[in-house]
C-alpha cells in the first residue's frame, strides 16, 4: 500500500476516535457520532480503505484505548450491550465504500446517501439484535430502545456523511 494510502486510512480513523468522543447518554445506548465517522470515511476512502482504517478504529478501542462511546474502550465494549452497533462499522464501511467507489454521474450523490441509509438501518438493526441477546431483552423492546430512536438521526448522520465526503474526496483526488 502506498504511504498517502496509509497515511489517509489513519487520518479516518483518527477522524473516527474523534467523532466517538461527541457524546450523549442516552439511556444504555448513547448518542454519538461514531456512525457519522464510519460513513464519512467510507464515502471519501471507498470500502478497502474504509475497512481498512475502520478495523484500525475497531482494534483501537478492543485493545483498550478510550475511543469508543462515553471515551471507553477494551474488549467488553464489544461484548457489552452496545457492542453490535461496533460490529456493524465493518459491513457499513464495505456498503457505502463499494456505493462511493462505483457511483458516478449526477445520481451519484443519492446512490451514495441510499447507501449510507442501508448502512444506518444495518448498524441499527445490529446493534438492537445485539443489545436483545446480550440483555436478554424481547425483539420489541429492544427496537423501541436500540433502534427506534436511533434511526432518523443515524439518517441525517449519512445525508451529512455523503454530502461532506463526496466533496472531499474530489478534493483530495482519491
């Protein structure tokens, strides 16, 4: 991998760390911009890159270092309540990379943003069937709590995400 390839996919993951740390509690699910991180790097690094400094942010925060949610970290994070909405950064970087690297013309813009929209149901779904099976929760009452009120503003994070990223990434010619 080339040095700017390296140096861009710790940049996004850097981009990521910091995103984590805007924090609201909200119950045992918080809100955060971390989804807004994973989209925008997806959409301006395309999936490889995106997966690439995804894993980077994810092995970050299981190893310890404080940069997921809540400035926490280590392993349990994962297998804590709110873990599958980490589980989920993977497939989303692969979804809405593989829409930024392939769209193109004038409706790249919502290809992308439906791609982002996909991702945000993905990471809320996941992290909902996650926090049921680790809480011992119904399917219903963990929807009403994992995704419900998670979903439109995970929305309006993949409008924000594909509007600033399609324009950076002409910018930085990737």
């Amino acid at each position: 991998m080339k040095t700017k390839n390296l140096i861009i996919c710790a940049m996004m993951a850097a981009v990521m760390c910091v995103c984590s740390m805007f924090t609201i509690p909200a119950g045992v699910v918080s809100i955060t911009l971390s989804v807004f991180g994973v989209l925008l790097s997806a959409v301006i690094l395309g999936w490889r890159r995106a997966v690439i400094a995804t894993a980077v942010f994810v092995l970050l925060g299981a190893v310890g270092l404080p940069v997921f949610s809540g400035m926490r970290g280590g392993i349990g994070m994962l297998t804590g309540p709110t873990g599958g909405y980490i589980y989920s950064y993977i497939p989303m970087a692969i979804i809405t990379g593989l829409a930024s690297d392939k769209a193109k013309g004038k409706f790249r813009f919502f290809i992308v943003f439906a791609a982002c929209v996909l991702s945000a149901v993905i990471c809320d779904g996941l992290g909902s069937v996650h926090f049921m099976l680790v809480t011992k929760t119904d399917f219903m009452a963990a929807l009403a709590a994992c995704f419900a009120p998670f979903i439109l503003l995970d929305c309006g994070k993949g409008l924000a995400a594909a509007a600033l990223g399609i324009k950076i990434r002409k910018i930085l010619k990737i």
